[in-house]
C-alpha cells in the first residue's frame, strides 16, 4: 500500500454526505495501532453505536467469513471487514449473525480465537466495506473518525459531488489550508495514486 500523501477535511450538511456513501461500498482503510477485537474495532475505532451494531448490522464478514460473535474474534493489520443490513432470501437467512440457520454455514463460519494472536501488537490497516441500508447508519461515526482513501476514488466521488458540494456552504481544507472546490482537482491530480486521509465532518446549516 502507498504512503500515505496528504489531508482532505469536509464539512458540509450531513445530507450532501450521503453522495460520498458509495466510498464504503468500495472499501476504505482504516489505521490500526494493534490487533483488537471485532467488537472494539468496530465500536470505539469506527465510532459506530451500539444501537447500530445490534439493530441495524445484521451480518459481518471478517476476511469473507461470517461472523455470529465479534467480542471473541479479532481484527488485525490486512484484515477486511464487510458489514450488511439484513439481506434477502435464504442466504440472507444463513449468513445473518446468530442466525437460527448458522449451522448451514458451519465450516465458514469465523470461529473465536481467544487463545491468542501471533500480531496483537502490529499497527497497520483494516479494509472496510459496507453494503445497503447499513451506508447511511455508519456513514457519519466512520468519515468522522477519518479514513483512507486512494486518490482516484476520493476524485472520482469530487466528480460525482462537485456541483452540489459548489452550491452549497461547504469548508474545504487540503493538507491543512482552506481550499476552494474548483482548485481541489488540479492538488488532487498531482499526486498520481497514493493515498489520502479523509475526514467529514457534519453540520446541520
């Protein structure tokens, strides 16, 4: 992965936030100091709610294998983790967290590694994804809490976003300094495809 480049911070109405959901989708990184628990990372790293967690996000995935409970398993540097509200069908019967159907799935499914892990102390990234209903519940705590993003994919949400993010009262800062929204590409494009620490911040003018 590249070196991390420069800052980009956001603040502008929570509503135009939703244009920039499509990110988690795609996956962001999120920096790590140590190993921790599925449950901790997602809580006190991702700032995601407890409410959150239990009602909304129904079925997790930890390196594509499902999970029933996330306070025995742990997430560590190169780890990606999927979150999904309820999905349809059958399989979304299966693959739901504590399903009564989970022994369908039970070669797959992540078991507990309380007996310990060899990187516990090992600072790196975790790949996020998230999918459906479950974008606009962890929208705000996870762009809050700051992600990192490649280049391309931070330009290419500026693309989709651009004409609303210029009608509207937004603060734009690059790498610190405030920046205009026509001025932003042109900073973008110079950095070929390292990465980009991204933060939103909401506000409700």
């Amino acid at each position: 992965m590249n070196q991390v480049a420069k800052t980009v911070e956001i603040i502008t109405h929570w509503d135009i936030i939703k244009r920039f959901n499509i990110m988690l989708q795609e996956g962001v990184y999120i920096d790590i100091k140590r190993s921790m628990l599925l449950k901790e990372f997602l809580l006190e790293r991702c700032g995601i709610t407890e409410v959150v967690l239990s009602g909304k996000i129904k079925t997790i995935f930890l390196n594509s294998k499902p999970v029933d409970d996330i306070s025995t398993v742990h997430v560590g540097a190169g780890d990606y983790v999927s979150l999904s509200g309820a999905m349809p069908g059958l399989a979304g019967a299966v693959f739901r967290r504590k399903s009564m159907l989970s022994s369908f799935r039970e070669t797959i499914t992540h078991k507990s590694d309380s007996g310990g892990i060899s990187n516990i102390d090992s600072p790196g990234m975790v790949l996020l994804k998230v999918f459906n209903t479950v974008m606009d519940a962890v929208a705000r705590p996870v762009f809050h809490s700051g992600v990192f993003v490649p280049v391309s994919t931070c330009t290419w949400i500026f693309e989709i976003a651009g004409d609303l993010l210029k009608a509207e009262n937004v603060s734009l800062k690059f790498d610190g300094k405030k920046i205009k929204m026509k001025n932003i590409f042109n900073e973008l494009m110079s950095l070929d495809n390292q990465l980009l620490y991204l933060v939103i911040y909401g506000n409700n003018s």
